[in-house]
C-alpha cells in the first residue's frame, strides 16, 4: 500500500478550514502565521510557498517575510522580537536553513516558545523529552498520523529511525518510543546497517542520500517512511533516500516522494499554527 500524504493531508486541511470559518465569529479574527525567508535558495522558496498556499486553502493568514542573504543576525533577531511583542501574530517560523553567518541556534531560541510552530524551541524540545504539552515538530508529528490513519499498528513494533537530526530524527524516535514502539536511532556510520535495518518492522529514513535504503536493506512486509527531499542525480528529478522502485513490492507500506510526508509537513504546520492561536484565547 502506497500512502498518499498528499490526499491524507487535503482532507485534514479541509477539516481545518472548516473549524477555521467559525473563528471570526466565536474570536474576532483567524490565526496569523508569519514565515521569514532569507535568501533565495530554490528548495526554501518552494517551501515557503507551500507553506502560504496551504495556510490559504485553511483560511489562516499568512505573511511571508522575505529579506536578502546578507541580512544580519542582529536585524533577523529585531524583526523576530517584534513579532514576538505582536499579539496578534499567533506563529512564527524561519525556514531553515540559514546563511552560516546566522546563528540558527539563536534565531530559533529567539522565538518566543508560545508561537513556535515548528515546535524547535529549547524549552519545546526539552517538553517533549519530559512527556509534558508543547509543540509537535511538524514532519515527526505528520509520520505519526499517517501511520495512524494508514492503520499501522505501532505500539510493540519495532522501529528503526535512520537519521538523528534535530528536526526529525530525533523527535520521530520520541513519538515512537511514546507509542510503544521499541526504538533504534542509526545513522550513515553505523556498523553493518543493512543488518539491523533488515529488523525493523517500521523504518523510517531521514538522511538527505538519494535511493540510500537499497532493497537488500528492508524485509518483507515492512512499514517505510521516506522523508527524504533529494534530486536523483541521474534524472534530476526529486526523489526520496528509499530506492521506491525495489521496496515498494517488498514493503507492506510504503510513503512516496514526492507525495508522501511532505505535504503531511505542512499539514501539521497549519494544525499547529491553530494550536498556537487557540491556546492564546483560552488565556
Ligand atoms: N527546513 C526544512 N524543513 C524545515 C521545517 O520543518 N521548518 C523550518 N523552519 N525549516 C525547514
């Protein structure tokens, strides 16, 4: 089975955009995202536009904010204390990455906690560690509903996260772990990987290598997240770290790219956007 991120993400957006509608009336406004982008890199433009037409298909008010590579730290940092000082901006994210003379550890620090959307914040990562409310990041966030609404049962499985970066590979392991999944963290320097991918009843594969998960490397019947974002240097079209080709017939699940936990990224985003804006009313 071939999960559609794409068609699971456009129903949930329609929910969204329903509960949305009543907002106005029942608060006076809807909720207001501000996405900042430095910079013209390709793959963070298209991002970002994803981003604010998928905020447009929810009815959330989206500002994008874009400003040249050589903007400074200390403006980037100004233009995000202002943000955080407005009421009635409810989320903030700055797509990432950054240009190297921009600290990204102080640019996501400086984000206030309450409108981090992209649940990357200090105090967010550490309450999630500590099992207590904060933000879900966006794309470990999408791999669980997906798992869910596809009908993976995760509680005893075993899951094998291939990748340990902040912004998924660790998160995604903790989301497994809090389901009762039994979890191994590898990475590209890992001994023998073939050998312990091949135990995973759940793979999930987050490295930035095109086709790195060869079919030798998943086992029958195995459930296979790819949330790589790759061009294939042969064809130069995107594609994901998983060969699809040669797991797909072999695997019981599998997630496409591009298709797959992509759009389930920025689905999450918008959920988490009204999260913020929500939370904000009810104090
Ligand atoms: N760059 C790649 N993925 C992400 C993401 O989820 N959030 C931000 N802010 N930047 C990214």
């Amino acid at each position: 089975m071939i999960i559609s991120g794409k068609e699971l993400s456009a129903q949930l957006k329609s929910d969204m955009a329903q509960e949305v509608a009543t907002f106005p009336e029942k608060y006076g406004r809807v909720p207001h995202l501000v996405v900042i982008l430095v910079g013209d890199d390709p793959g963070s433009v298209s991002y970002v536009t994803g981003k604010a037409k998928a905020s447009e298909v929810v009815g959330i008010k989206n500002t994008t904010i874009r400003k040249p590579e050589n903007i400074s730290e200390e403006e980037l940092l100004e233009i995000i204390a202002r943000l955080n000082a407005d009421d009635t901006v409810d989320g903030i994210l700055v797509q990432l990455p950054l240009p190297r003379h921009i600290s990204e550890e102080k640019v996501i620090a400086a984000i206030d906690k309450s409108k981090d959307v992209d649940g990357f914040h200090p105090l967010n990562v550490a309450a999630l560690w500590q099992k207590q409310e904060c933000v879900l990041p966006c794309t470990p966030k999408g791999i669980i509903k997906m798992l869910k609404r596809a009908g993976v049962e995760i509680s005893g499985k075993r899951a094998v996260v291939i990748g340990r970066s902040n912004i998924v590979g660790l998160p995604v392991a903790k989301l497994l772990l809090n389901e009762n999944a039994t979890v191994t963290i590898a990475h590209s320097r890992t001994k023998n990987l073939p050998e312990v991918t091949r135990e995973a009843e759940i793979l999930v594969v987050a490295i930035g290598r095109p086709k790195f998960v060869t079919a030798d490397m998943v086992s029958e019947g195995a459930v296979v997240i790819d949330v790589g974002v790759n061009r294939d240097p042969e064809t130069g079209k995107l594609c994901g770290d998983v060969d699809f080709a040669a797991i797909e017939p072999k695997a019981s699940v599998i997630t496409p790219v591009p298709g797959g936990v992509g759009p389930m990224t920025i689905c999450c985003l918008m959920e988490n956007t009204i999260e913020c804006f929500l939370r904000k009313q009810q104090k």
